[in-house]
C-alpha cells in the first residue's frame, strides 16, 4: 500500500510543477497608460528615416551585386519584389502591434503581452545577441571600409603591435572598431533626438548617393545586358539565367537586406503619437527601401554583364572600368554613410531593449534607470555599447552575422503569431483599464457547453464574434498551423536542390502537409475575429498574411547553419540560468499578483474583522510605478 501512496504523491508533485511552470509560461504583462519616463521626440520623419537608415546599409551597394552575380542574375530584381513582400507581411504584422502596444521593447513587450512571460523572454535574450552582434559587425565594416581607403594602414599597424593569435577570435584587437563604437554610444547617451537629426542627415545623404548612383548607371544602361546569350554549363542566359530556383534562392539572400525596419518599434515610448506614426514609418520605410533596391538593382544588371559585377564593390568597379572616377568617389563615401547609420540603426534598439526587459524585472533594475537630464537609459546604453564593442574588438565575427538573422526571423514568427493570437480573443486584447490588461478576456458562456467540439473549429454556427468555444478552436488550429508550417519547411530543406531536378518524387509529402496545411488557414479564417475598429492599424486578409508570413519566417530559419543552431542553444542555456536565477523572483508581473493576493487576503480578513498584525503590502499601481523598489520588497 505504500507504493501506490508514494507514487500518488510523486504524481501530485509533478503536477504542482507543471501548474507553476505553465504558470510561468502564460503570465502576461498587464498594460498601463501611466506615461513613459523617456522623451518623446520624434516624429514620423524622424521614424521613417531610422527605418530606412538601419536597413540601407552597406547591403544596397553590394548586395544586389552579389545576388546578381551568381544566383539569380538580372532577374534579381525580381527577388528583391519578393523579399520585399515578404518583409511587407512582416511589417504589416509589427505596424498592428506597434498599434495595439505603444511602448518601447518591440517583439518582446508583443510576445509579453500576448503569448507570456517565458517566450517573451525567449525573444528579449534574442534580441539582445541579435542587436550586439549586429552593431559589431557594422563596427567591424566602418573599421574595415576606412582601413581599405587608407591602403590597409590600420590593420597593417595593429597586426605589427598587439597581433592575437587566437583560434575564433580576430588576428589583431580592433581598437578603433571599439572607439567608433564608443562614440556613438556616447551620442545615444546624450539624446535620441541628437542621435535622430545626425540619423536624418546621414540617411539623406546616403539616398543622395544611391540616386546618384541610380540616375548615372542609367544614362549608361544597355537593354541588351538582360538578354545575353547562354554559357554553356553555366546557365540559360537571358533575364533568368538560372531559373526559378535562382530567384527564389535569391530571394531569401535579399530577405536580409530588408531586416531593420523592426529598430522602429524599438523606440514606441519616445514616439510622438505612437499608435499613428509607428505603423506609418515602418509602411512608408519599407516602401522606400523596396523602391531603392528594386532601382540599384534594375541599373546594375543594365550597366554591366552580370557576371561581369564584382561581388563586393560592383558600383565602384564598375563605375572604375568606365572611367567614371567621380561618381566612383561618390559612392565610395555613401558608403561610408550606408555604415554609419546603419551602426546608429542596430545600436538604438539594443539599450530600449533591455530597458524594457529591466522594467518588467527580468533584467537588472539598474537598466531601467533614464537619466533626468537626457531622458534615455543611459546605463542600458552604456552596457550595451560596451558589449557590442568588446565584440568588434576580438572576434572575427564572419562566422557569427548569422545569428543575427536567427533572432530576426524569431522576432518576426513570433510577433506574426501573436496578431493571430490576440485577433481571437474577445476585444482583440484592446481593452485597457487602470491596473492593466485583464487576465483572462471576457469570454461568452452558455451555448459553448452545447456546441460539439469539432462545430466549433469550422465555427459551424457562424458566430460574428469570439466565444469561449471559438477562442479555444482558434488556439487549437493555429497550434496545429504552426507544427504543419515547421513540418513543410524541413522538409522543403531536405529536399533542397532535388526538388526542382526531381520534383516528381516530393511531389506527394510536399502536398501531404501542404493541403492541411491550407484546410487549417481557411479553418482558421472561418473563425470569428475580434472588433479592430479603435485600432489606427490592422493587419490586412487575416489569417492569410500572417501565415504567409510564418512560412517564410520559418523556412528561411531552418535553411541556417547547423553551427548557428549550437550557438544560438548556448546562448538560450545561458539566458536560462539569468531567468531562473534572477528573472522569475523579481518579474514584475510575479510580484503584482503577489500583492494582488495579498490585497485580496487583507480585504477578506477585514471583512471578518480580523486585524491585520503585518505591514500592507504595496498596490498593485504603487509596485508598477516603482518596479525597482518593488523587486526588493519583501512578501
């Protein structure tokens, strides 16, 4: 009898686990309008301008050379039409949220907000490596395009002096990569406004160039560069010289070119009128930066062979050969400006991130301090500006770009699935009240109990807005949606090149997942959707753009490196022992409903007229408006 005894306890015990861990995993971030300590300053212009700065960089003169070259040759052009309505999907997707939540932190506050605490978590710890490295490696470019105008000089001289000779890391520290970096913190740490108009300038500046650039390769342009004749081995000729498999491969090359249009969401809390300009900038920043590619792109292929464009300066040797010195100069400094906003792009976001993470407690308070005097968290930019440029002075960070682009893509899925999330709730998780968001949305009772369960996943009885049956049916299928939508996309990635010489015989499982694949979307579609009429945004053809939008996020995450997977699960271990270990005690959201129930216990006792002996804990309000004394209070 004492076995069964001691395994009823083990069993209970698992699920008190279980229950605190779900617990964890679905504890969301309660909104409040009580303002935002940081300044708010900027404009649409100001928005827009960030999002086309961090975005152009040094891609726009090289990357549509690259892609030109041998991969999808003059109809490159049309992959960059397809990276860019992929991006669209994704940016419609953070123009919603960026709606629906004005406040700094951009996927991680939406994931917080919507799905729960650990995955928001998942995607700030993301972020953070993403943003790190992504300012590195910008460093590491400015650093490397001076060192080559200034014949190697740079390089030559650290090489000479403090050589390394380290496995993994760089040949030589890189000490003015750390001193560009350290002077742009600075600046950041002096004012987002500062940083906006030298961002302006410099974005405009880098336009200039690209048009210069566009309107000279023109003039020079020959139709007959898109109708060249085969080579033999090689390709087809012609505007698709390597098919459909060249543009779709190109594709996913010119994918990354549009990543950084996210910075804008970044800085919702020094926004002027956020639920407006947000949506705005990122729709009008993503239409310009489609625009410049699709132009540099349409004038290279026309001024040169395409197998003639040099893969990492094609403007400027092309401009050489033609003896065009001038506009080679010319583009050869917009360069220079494609870095330097870029860098001010990928370094704006970081410190908003972890100010936004310090706030909820699942970071250091000390990241949520904001100076009085410059209105930004100066300490969070400080330690963000120094990690990223640790990092462009040791690592050769070649092998390590792409993990920027797994925390993007994450960033991306994530924010696609919560729209669809919070599209099935009743109110669409619009309503606001003075302690925040409601736990649970108001759902309707009654005719769920009567409804079969598999009427509701077709919404059989056409209801015209969520219910407690509908909402649980729209969980249920995107759930399955996403397991069908990952199953599809490794499979297309161990089909690889096969499945265009061998269509045929992946023809069957591709249409195995494909179909109910698309019976769960339209399923998903009949479901009733929440009212979005106070929202100034929405997204568009729901449930259909944001699944488009999750397959080619998703897909282009499992065609990754293997070794971009290991170090991306190192960097999750170590987030893992930051959240355990400091992150559930102090979050936030975790105190509040401590002082919730306590509130609730002291108001029972006082209602039986029992006298409370213990000091009173803070309100919830009173916690929320000082999280960093709240983390030390104890309970």
């Amino acid at each position: 009898m004492l076995l069964p005894s001691v395994v009823e306890a083990n069993l209970r015990s698992w699920g008190r686990a279980m229950a605190g861990l779900w617990g964890m995993a679905s504890r969301r971030k309660r909104l409040t309008d009580d303002g935002s300590p940081l300044a708010r300053v900027l404009n649409v212009m100001d928005l827009t301008l960030l999002g086309v700065g961090s975005t152009l960089g040094l891609g726009v003169y090289v990357l549509a050379g690259q892609v030109a070259n041998d991969t999808a040759g003059p109809a490159v052009l049309l992959s960059f039409v397809f990276a860019a309505i992929a991006s669209f999907f994704a940016g419609l997707c953070y123009a919603e949220f960026a709606a629906r939540v004005p406040k700094a932190g951009s996927a991680y506050v939406y994931a917080y907000v919507a799905v729960g605490e650990i995955a928001a978590f998942v995607i700030g710890w993301t972020l953070i490596l993403e943003y790190a490295i992504g300012t590195a490696s910008i460093t590491r470019g400015v650093s490397t395009y001076i060192d080559t105008l200034v014949d190697h000089k740079i390089s030559d001289f650290f090489n000479s002096t403090v050589p390394m000779h380290v496995p993994t890391l760089a040949s030589y520290p890189d000490f003015f990569s750390f001193g560009i970096c350290a002077v742009m913190t600075a600046l950041l740490a002096v004012g987002v406004k500062e940083s906006s108009i030298i961002n302006n300038i410099l974005t405009f500046l880098n336009l200039g160039t690209a048009t210069a650039a566009v309107v000279t390769g023109a003039i020079y342009a020959d139709p007959k560069n898109w109708s060249l004749p085969p080579r033999p081995g090689k390709d087809t000729g012609g505007f698709t010289p390597y098919g459909v498999k060249g543009i779709i491969e190109g594709a996913g090359m010119c994918f990354f070119g549009f990543v950084g249009f996210d910075c804008i969401a970044t800085t919702s809390e020094e926004a002027k009128n956020p639920k407006r300009s947000i949506p705005l900038a990122i729709v009008l920043s993503l239409t310009i930066i489609c625009a410049t590619y699709c132009s540099i792109s349409t004038v290279l292929t026309l001024l040169k062979p395409y197998y003639e464009l040099d893969r990492s300066a094609p403007f400027t040797v092309a401009f050489d050969s033609m003896g065009l010195d001038a506009i080679k100069w010319v583009v050869t400094i917009g360069a220079i400006f494609a870095l330097t906003t870029s860098l001010l792009g990928t370094m704006i976001p970081l410190p908003r991130v972890m100010y936004a993470m310090a706030q909820d407690g699942l970071l250091f308070a000390v990241f949520a301090r904001v100076n009085d005097c410059t209105k930004t968290p100066v300490v969070a930019t400080l330690v963000a500006g120094t990690l990223s440029g640790l990092l462009a002075l040791i690592f050769d960070l070649d092998q390590l770009i792409e993990m920027m682009s797994i925390g993007t893509l994450l960033a991306y899925t994530v924010v696609g699935l919560c729209v669809l999330v919070l599209r099935q709730v009743p109110h669409g998780g619009l309503a606001l009240q003075v302690h925040g968001l409601p736990r649970d949305a108001e759902r309707e009772k009654g005719s769920a109990d009567l409804r079969p369960v598999l009427g509701g996943l077709v919404n059989w009885e056409r209801a015209k807005r969520p219910t407690a049956l509908t909402t649980g049916a729209a969980g249920v299928l995107v759930f399955v949606q996403v397991l069908l939508t990952l199953a599809l996309c490794v499979l297309l990635k161990t089909a690889g090149d096969d499945l265009y010489s061998n269509t045929l015989a992946w023809l069957a499982p591709t249409l195995a997942l494909l179909v109910p694949l698309v019976i769960v979307v339209i399923m998903l579609g009949q479901q009733p959707k929440a009212d979005v009429a106070q929202l100034s945004f929405s997204v568009p053809g729901l449930p259909y753009v944001p699944a488009i939008s999750l397959f080619l996020n998703m897909y282009l995450m499992v065609n990754l490196k293997d070794e971009t997977w290991v170090r991306f699960v190192v960097w999750m271990v170590v987030g893992g022992v930051v959240y355990f270990s400091y992150s559930l005690r102090h979050s936030t959201e975790r105190l509040l409903e401590i002082a919730d129930k306590q509130a609730a216990l002291a108001a029972s006792l006082d209602r039986n007229g029992v006298a409370m002996t213990n000091a009173v804990l803070p309100s919830a309000p009173e916690a929320a408006g000082d999280p960093e004394a709240f983390h030390t209070a104890r309970f």
